[in-house]
C-alpha cells in the first residue's frame, strides 16, 4: 500500500471479538502486554516509510493497552533512528470485575483530536472499526456531530475497507470470474469526499476487482438492519447507492445519516471453561449404529454433561477407497473441570480403538483441554465513557459525548412471508448460486446472511421467494432460531440476522463453521427451482 501508488492514511484493523479473548489473557500474564503484537513486527518494516512518504498510520492495535503500544512504537522508532509523533484514544476499557475484558465501542472523534494535534501514528483501543477511516476524514474536512450525512458516508466507506481485500475480491462468490481467479486480490482505498461520498479502489497493477458486486458483497458483511448504529451517527443502509466509475472504481453516495443512540456498544469477554475435541471415522455400513454404540460408550466413561455428538454424513455409498467411504463423528465437550475436560476425555476416546464398532479410529492422539471464551454485549451511556485523546506532546483532550441523540427504534423487519406458486413461469433446477451471491459472517452468538441478485429480474424473484420460512427449508439449522429478514433494494439484497446460530460466540462455538463464514456459500449450493430469465438458459 506504501510503495503502490498515492496515500494519505493507511489504517489497520487488528481488533475482532475473539481477539479482544486472546489479549486479555496476554495481559493476565504480564500487565504490559495486551496489545497486538504483529502490529509492531509489521511496522517496523514500513515506518520509515510512511514518514518519508508522509502517510498517516492509523489503527486500533492498541487492543486492551494503547498506551504501552504508542510506548512501544517509540522505542521501535529510537532504535531504528526515527523521529515519530504517536497520539493515542483511551477511554474504552470498562471496570467490570467479573469481566476479563469490558470496552466501549468509542467513535472517531478521538481519532481526528490526535491527528489534529501532529500525530504520524494514531493508536486506539476498542473503537467501531469504521472509526479509523470516519476519524482522519473529520481530522480532513473539519466535520462536526451534525453533519451526519457525511459521517454516514464515511461510515460506509469504513465498513468496507475494514476487512481489507473482502472489497476487492477476497472472499467473493463469483471468484472465477476475478481477472486473475481470486489468487491476489490487492488492498482497497477508499477516496474519501467531502461530503462523505467515496470511491473504492485499488493500486494499479493489483489484483483482484472492485466491482459493484464485489462492494455489495462487503457491504453485506456483519449486519443487521438498514439502520446500521455507530457512537457517531445511524448509517442508514438502505440508501447507500453504488455506480460504476471506471475500471476498478465503485462510487458510492447518497448515503443518510441520523443522530446515534445516547448509548454505546459494550463488548464483555469472560474465560467460560474448558473444551475439548476427538473425531471419530466411521467407515463403511452401518453409520448411524456405529455413531450410538460410540455416543454410549463415552457417556458411560465420563458421563453426559457437557458432551456434544455431531455425524458429519461424508461417507458415499460404494465408494472404492477409505476416505470416500467414512463418516466423521465429532465429539465434543466442554466443562469448567480442566480435568475432565482432559486427558480423562480424551484418553478415553482412544481407549476404545480396541474396544468399540469395526474399523474404529480416530483422526488425532488424545490431548489436553483448552480453556474457551464467551462473548456477550451490552451497553452504557455515552457521557459515561471517558473518551480521551493523548496528543504527541502528552496533552490529554477529553472528547465529549454527542449532544444530540435519539432513542433508535429498530427496523421492522420485512418478510412477504407464504407465497403461492409463480402460475405458468418456467422454471429448472439449479443451484441458488447460479443466480445470487451471498456473504455471512457473525456478530457474537448472531450470524447474518446477506443475498443478492445479479439483476433487477432476478431481483425481483429474489425478493419474493427467499422468505424466512423458504430460508428454514434451505437450511433447516435455522429453523428454530429466531430470524430476522431485511430489504436493501438499492443492493438488491436481502439480510438475514440469526440469532443464536453461533451459542456463546466464535471463541465457545463447537459448530463446524463457528464464525458462520461459509453460511452463504452453504446457501448458494442448494438446489432449487430457479425461473428461467431472459438471457438465461
């Protein structure tokens, strides 16, 4: 990104729900950590460059100790003989004794302060990840808490960069049509306005593509309803408009903003206990008695709590070798004794190799437990939260809550619920993917799915038939879960929010795909009737 073409700010989001776990145990065995450790060892790479190159770096790497990160990128800049100004946010870490972990999702004003103040670097804790795009862009054009509209739009572009290449490629349903298959998407840039509207694009010569599609399908990720909340300003989703402007150049503008909830995100992490894992292969006839007759035998060694049994069906039928022919039976269990959940499980899975169904054997040696983690959200005041900027020079700017705020009211869903038959429409059976994408992804113990058609056409069919009950059928895990079903028509898209698909969250999920990533894609490969379009076979 430094060497490829023009940049003011190069921004690097190192936080996700799972991390904010990993760090908080790092600094339960030494207080000064609780940073992201890679940071460093990325910026000392570039750091002379983006300061000859006069590029801002800014992220929030800081994690549960953005103070001892700015320290560290000092001493980092003496021993390689630079001159650095690091500002910092704080604020976000929460007192809660029976937390491990406890932040504030904090806004970008924290960000523009630092910058404002000289910074080269900014280093934050827990903020919205749109915050790293929103804040150098206030720090730019001088926005304030009522230009809404603009800090909606800087909001979207935010989201989009966030994940990096999932904007220029990465992750993207249609890969195979990607000018180089998908195999180096580059890293996006987002030309920021002053209005808050902006260009996503890319360094020439990269690969990957910014497409409109390639933009809906990040826009998609990790959302709810239209009404998208931030410590800043409401994004309102559903008025985001995207256009084509030129190769590898997606415009996006029109996007509306409202006063943000007088509350802000907080995200709690706790130690939950202890789990552990052992596969089973279950090979040939008689699957499903194989499965109980192991499900019996390891109840009867360690008892039933906590234990969790899933058969994953893999096996074919007159398969001509081992693998084509087995099923996998994974066991899992979770408990707050370190012990049970051990050596006591786990031995006694490979005790019966001798002792259980024909062709018994699993797919690793027994091993110790791991402690898990929990994530839950809840939420505090605004004014609650001591938001503070520390300058280069050590000046401390405390950065007020918004005055002007609302009660958000949440979207309704909309669902057309039941429909009939399409009458004399032709139809043939395919794979969903053939005419829509998808992305999913989780937020907690939620997974959103969001899906979108190709065309207006297909748009209009999309809208009518994917239904929260046709979604049930297609995938039957949801069933009953409670579902929430939303339209962004100016996507061409619909949004569907879980809950509870995922437990207590990535960090304690024992489901294949804890962080639902594949959901879409899981949706994509079922085979329906698809209406025969025009220009469609």
């Amino acid at each position: 990104m430094l060497d490829g073409g023009e940049l003011d700010v190069l921004t690097g989001d190192y936080l996700a729900e799972l991390t904010m776990l990993i760090l908080g145990r790092d600094r339960q065995r030494d207080p000064a950590l609780g940073y992201a450790k890679t940071f460093l060892r990325q910026v000392e790479t570039c750091l002379g460059t983006a300061l000859d190159r006069g590029v801002t770096l800014v992220t929030n790497a800081g994690g549960l100790n953005p103070s001892g990160l700015a320290a560290a990128i000092g001493a980092l800049a003496d021993r390689l003989g630079l001159t650095v100004r690091v500002g910092y946010v704080e604020g976000d870490a929460l007192r809660r004794p029976d937390a491990l972990t406890a932040n504030a999702y904090l806004g970008a004003y924290g960000i523009a302060a630092c910058l404002d103040g000289g910074a080269d670097v900014v280093v934050t804790g827990r903020v919205t990840d749109a915050s790293l795009v929103v804040g150098p862009a206030i720090a730019r054009y001088g926005w304030g808490r009522d230009d809404l509209d603009a800090l909606a739009g800087a909001t979207v572009a935010g989201h989009l960069v966030e994940c990096g290449a999932q904007v220029t490629g990465g992750n993207y349903s249609f890969f195979t049509e990607l000018p180089d298959g998908g195999r180096r998407p580059g890293f996006p840039i987002a030309e920021v306005h002053p209005d808050g509207s902006c260009v996503i694009t890319k360094h020439p010569g990269t690969g990957g593509a910014v497409t409109v599609e390639t933009v809906t399908a990040q826009l998609l990720y990790e959302v709810g309803g239209p009404a998208y909340l931030g410590p800043d300003v409401v994004t309102r989703l559903d008025t985001v408009t995207l256009d084509a402007d030129g190769p590898d150049r997606v415009r996006v503008s029109g996007v509306r903003g409202t006063p943000p909830p007088a509350t802000l995100k907080v995200g709690v992490t706790n130690l939950g206990g202890f789990r552990n894992a052992m596969t089973f292969v279950l090979c040939g006839l008689d699957i499903p008695a194989k499965a109980a007759l192991v499900r019996g035998q390891i109840e009867e060694a360690v008892g039933e709590d906590g234990l969790e049994f899933t058969l994953a069906r893999t096996d074919h039928r007159d398969a001509v070798d081992t693998e084509t022919a087995s099923a996998l039976l994974h066991v899992h269990l979770r408990d707050g004794d370190r012990t049970r959940a051990g050596r006591a499980f786990s031995a006694a899975a490979v005790e019966l190799a001798l002792a259980s169904y024909p062709g018994c054997t699993l797919t690793t040696p027994p091993g110790d437990a791991t402690p898990y983690g929990v994530f839950t959200a809840d939420t505090v005041p605004q004014d609650a939260v001591a938001h503070v900027a520390v300058l280069p020079d050590g000046t401390r700017v405390p950065v007020g809550a918004p005055t002007r705020t609302v009660a958000v009211v949440p979207d309704e869903p909309a669902d057309p619920g039941p429909r009939g038959p399409d009458g004399d429409r032709p139809t043939r059976r395919g794979p969903l993917g053939d005419l829509v994408g998808a992305r999913s992804g989780d937020k907690g113990g939620d997974a959103n799915l969001g899906v979108w058609a190709r065309t207006d056409e297909t748009w209009a069919w999309l809208r009518g038939w994917l239904t929260v009950g046709r979604l049930a059928e297609l995938l039957p895990e949801t069933a009953a879960l409670t579902v929430e079903r939303y339209e962004l028509p100016n996507l061409r898209a619909v949004n569907f929010v879980i809950r509870g698909l995922l437990g207590e969250g990535v960090a304690a999920s024992t489901r294949f795909d804890p962080q639902a990533k594949a959901l879409g894609e899981l949706l994509r490969s079922r085979v329906v009737d698809l209406p025969v379009l025009e220009g469609t076979a």
